[in-house]
C-alpha cells in the first residue's frame, strides 16, 4: 500500500484538476443590460423591486496540489440602457469617463461579482408606424444643434433606445425629439421640452 501511495502522488500532482471561477452581473437598474461574454451574448432585465442577476462561470485552467494558475483575463463587452462602465480615480470616485469594453479578472473558485448602477437616463423609440424612421435625433434647451442618435434606420416594428446625459440638481436638462421618416415627414412637435430626465429614467416615445 505505501508503495501505491508513492506511486499515485507524483502522478496527481502532474495532472492535476480543471477549476472554475464565476462572474456575477448585478443589475441595479431599472432598465436592461447587454453583454457579451466569450462570445456569448446576454440580456439582463432591469427590475424596479429587485437586483436582477446573471452568473456565469469561467474555466480558469487547470490547479495542482501545491500551484496552480492564479487566475483567467476575460475580455468583456458591457452596457445598458441608463448604464455604461465608468472610471474612478484612485479613491473610487467616478471621473466621468465612459466605456463599454473592459478584461475581467477571474480567479479559481471565486466569484467576481460586478455591480451596475445607472449613469444615465434614456430614451426609447418603439416605431410601431408603418414607416421606417430614417432620422431620430435631439436638441437641448441651450442649443439648437440637432445631434442624431440612430446610425441605422429604425425599421417599422423595431425599438430603438440610447442613453441621454442625466439632468442634476445643478444641471437641468430639456430634451425635445425630432423624428423623421422615411418619406421626409418630420415630427418635431409631438416630445418637446422633456424636463428633469433624471439617473435611470428613460422616457417613452410610441409611434403609431
């Protein structure tokens, strides 16, 4: 038996066993994220009464008896629709610096848990016309300047949404909309003046 014992040992210690960390995405919005992991693509709903969640586990590599890998780089594609990554300086305070594309580091038998709180309120464009709306844009009150928001037409039946810069206390916001569609009608009266789109709200706009 103890010659068995010597015999195995080596051996475990050469192959050794495969491991698994976990990302945990925590939605504390109000509306939907979207992210991309190893090629694989998820949609988080946003909930007004509970911090939905999403888990999903990484392969870290293999682990031997005394070493192992410390842990797994994991390229990730985040968003939502009052949400974007933001960084922070070294304090943790947010600096206003926007992205959506960060690598994840994940660790043997762990979780990484990644939190998501709004940072910007929103708009959403469901057409249910029977145009396509070829132009969606906007124009604040301390600026004419139209600044389009589609880069694609938004076909009849399609919803369409972006995030919009939240008003403050300090820093209110009116927001009109101007919708063209595809045969040159333009609707430029119908959501005018929108004031106080605050964190994490996303006003509606229904086309019949």
């Amino acid at each position: 038996m103890k010659k068995l014992l010597i015999i195995l040992l080596p051996i475990l210690i050469l192959i050794g066993c495969s491991s698994e960390g976990e990302i945990k995405i925590i939605n504390r919005t109000n509306h939907n994220l979207y992210f991309s992991i190893k090629n694989n693509d998820y949609i988080l709903e946003g909930s007004q009464t509970s911090d939905p969640t999403q888990s999903i586990d990484i392969d870290t590599g293999r682990q031997f008896l005394f070493w192992g890998d410390d842990e797994k780089a994991v390229a990730m594609h985040l968003e939502g629709e009052t949400f974007m990554l933001q960084d922070a300086d070294a304090s943790g305070n947010p600096n206003g610096l926007f992205y959506t594309e960060t690598t994840l580091h994940v660790e043997p038998d762990k979780t990484l848990k990644v939190f998501c709180d709004a940072t910007h309120a929103g708009v959403k464009l469901i057409n249910n016309s029977f145009q396509n709306v070829e132009n969606f844009s906007y124009f604040t009150d301390d600026s004419d300047t139209l600044k389009t928001l589609n880069y694609e037409p938004i076909l009849s039946g399609e919803t369409f949404w972006s995030r919009l810069k939240a008003s403050t206390v300090w820093d209110s916001i009116i927001y009109s909309f101007v919708v063209e569609f595809e045969d040159g009608t333009i609707d430029d009266s119908s959501n005018v003046n929108i004031e106080g789109l605050i964190l994490d709200e996303q006003y509606l706009i229904e086309l019949e």
